[in-house]
C-alpha cells in the first residue's frame, strides 16, 4: 500500500475534500447533512425494494423495484410525490402502449418502431415531467420481455408499486429536515456584509487618505455577493418546496418568514446594483484624485448618509420581522440628510465642475438606493 505521501496530489485533494465533507455532515445540520441522510434513505429503500420484489415477484421484473425507490427518493416530499406519480404515470402509458400494439398487431420489427415513435411522442406530454422518456424504457419491456403479456404488465405494475411504498416510506420516517432559520440567517449575514462595507465606504469618503485598495475589493466584492444573492434565493425556493407536504412539525410563520428572506434577497440584488456604480464612482475618484477637489463639508455629510443608509440596510435584512414603523423613520431620517447635502451641493458655486458631476453621481446613487429601501419597506411590511 502506498505511503499517503505517495498518492498523487490530485487524488489527496479529493480524498481530503471528501472527508472534509463527511465531517461537516456529522457535526453540524445543513446540505452535506441531507445528501448523506438522503444517500442512506435510498440504499435502504432500494435494497428493501428488491428484497420484497425478488421474493415476491418473477425476475424479470424486479428490477423495476429498486428503480422506483430511487425515483420516489427526492430533496423534498413534495417533489418526491410528484416524481413518483409522473413515473407510475408514465409506466401506465408504457406498459399500455405495448399491451395494445402487441395484442393488435403482434410482436414485429415495425410494431416495435410504430411503439418507439408512439411513445417518444406520448413522453412530450408535460403532465409527464422528466419521467416522460421512461413512457418508451418501459414500454421497451413491457414489449421485449413480456411480449405485451397481462400478466407480465400485472407483476410490473406490482414491481414499480413496492418500489414507490418503499421510497416514500423512508421519507414519511425521516422526514427532510427543515431549515427556515439557516435560510433567514444566510439572509442576514448577506445584508450584514452589504452594511459593514457600506459603513467602510463611508469611512473612505471622509478620510484624510482614502484606501483606493479596499474601495477596489469593494467592486470585486459586490459581484461576489450578487453570485450569492442567486444562491441564496435557490436555497429558500428549495425550502418553500420542502415545506409542501413534510411532516416535520414546523414554525407557525415559517410560511411567512421564507417570503419575506425571498423578498429581501430581491431587494438587496437591486441595491447591489446602485452600490456598485457608487463604489465605481468613488474609484475612479481616487484614480484621478478628483476625490481631493470635493468641498469639504460634503465628504463627511455624504458619509453620515451612508452610515444612516447602512443602519437601514441591516434592519432589512435580520432574521426577526421587521418593525415597519422603525424602518420607514430610519428611511426617512437618511431621506432628509440627502436632501441637506444635496442642498449645500447646490449652493456650492464655487466647486470645480467635475467634482461637482462627481457629487452629483455619488448623490444620484445613494438616492436610488434609498429608493430601492423604501420600496423593499413596502414589500416587506405589507401591513403598514
């Protein structure tokens, strides 16, 4: 056996990622946690599935089975369910096909395209889903190997029943596990990181010596939260279908709590997109250094605005609902000092004529993303 220090580097890295992976499935709930409980889930149930159908049925239609176990073994009920019946749905059409073309025409080469061609065109039926090419595999069977028989198509339909008990069994014993409040938190965090870096945008603007560095991480670091904007609102789809039919007791809100973290995911990709042209704005301020030519009583109002937007931002995003009455006079109080400072832009006559285009850029973007708070207030707070 080769020492580890032998295996090549590739092959310990994946061996190292895979235990990593393992580790975090045993000390903490979340996705490596479900895939492994789902993996486990479906070796049972198909190994119990082929036990009960090699005892029970003919050979030739055992395998069927275990098929369906695993076909009835999804992410969430709900998508389980509906998998499995667009599957038995499709095994009636199959099976039907055969039964009718070989009782009608008899087992030929040509039967057998006339059935190919029938059932690729009955699988395009949406009522079918993904399941609709298992219309032809089964019909294949159901033609080759039972030769369109009533008893063959009777033990396949029993084969393909045991195999969906089985697969919904396990998960009516272990349900999927519910995860409306990893998916809030993972709402949060992400408007926690829009406020912390809008705060130090805020502080860049009033230092003496603006971080042209961090202003340019800032740009990098806004894409890579608009990636996990769209991750993030996967993840809550995936938890509003892992409600519909789960047995798991659950919140009372919970319902309730998953629109809202879709609703604020929504509201922060539109803010991203005005921080963004903020954070361009101010770099290339600092590359020109026209940042220097800014008056200076409009640096630190500016940056008191961002501060008050960012206080704002966070109320939006935190995993409790959100007080409407606070969030619309923390609006309002960050709506009224971008109006005093853009008043005292205004009345800077004597400003050079590109710092004032750059005031009126940096100015333009925080009212838009005041905007986009206030319409993300109503969305969110439909009661008020």
């Amino acid at each position: 056996m080769p020492k580890w220090g032998e295996v090549p580097e590739r092959t310990r890295g994946t061996i190292a990622e895979r235990v990593g992976y393992l580790r975090r499935a045993v000390r903490e709930p979340g996705a490596e946690r479900d895939d492994l409980i789902l993996s486990a889930k479906s070796v049972v149930a198909a190994m119990a599935a082929w036990i009960l159908a090699r005892y029970l049925l003919p050979p030739a239609v055992s395998t069927f089975a275990p098929f369906t176990a695993l076909v009835a073994l999804q992410a969430t009920v709900y998508r389980s369910v509906r998998d499995c019946v667009q599957y038995l749905l499709a095994m009636a059409a199959g099976a039907s096909l055969a039964a009718t073309l070989a009782a009608a025409a008899g087992i030929h080469g040509w039967t057998f395209g006339l059935l190919t061609l029938i059932a690729l065109c009955v699988g395009r039926i949406r009522r079918f889903g993904q399941q609709g090419t298992q219309v032809a595999i089964v019909g294949f069977f159901a033609f080759s190997s039972g030769q369109g028989r009533i008893d063959y198509i009777g033990y396949l339909t029993a084969s393909v029943a045991i195999g969906a008990l089985c697969g919904l069994a396990a998960h009516l014993v272990l349900a999927p596990a519910r995860h409306t409040d990893h998916r809030r938190q993972a709402v949060a965090d992400l408007y926690t990181g829009m406020s912390r870096r809008l705060e130090g945008l805020a502080d860049t603007c009033e230092a003496d010596e603006p971080d042209a560095e961090r202003v340019g991480q800032w740009r990098r670091d806004w894409l890579g939260l608009s990636a996990d904007c769209e991750h993030i609102r996967q993840g809550i789809e995936a938890e509003m279908e892992n409600g519909r039919l789960n047995p798991r007791p659950t919140t009372a809100d919970a319902d309730e709590a998953l629109r809202r973290a879709r609703e604020a995911v929504t509201v922060a990709e539109r803010c991203l997109d005005h921080l963004r042209s903020m954070t361009r704005a101010m770099d290339y301020a600092l590359d020109s250094e026209e940042i220097r030519n800014l008056p200076a009583a409009f640096r630190p109002g500016f940056g008191s605005l961002l501060r008050m937007t960012a206080a704002a931002m966070e109320e939006i995003g935190q995993t409790s609902p959100t007080d409407p009455e606070r969030l619309s006079e923390m609006i309002g109080e960050a709506a009224r000092e971008l109006e005093r400072v853009q008043q005292e832009a205004r009345a800077g006559a004597d400003t050079p004529s590109a710092a004032h285009t750059l005031q009126g850029t940096l100015l333009t973007d925080a009212g838009r993303l005041l905007d986009e708070l206030q319409a993300g207030r109503r969305d969110l707070t439909p009661a008020s």
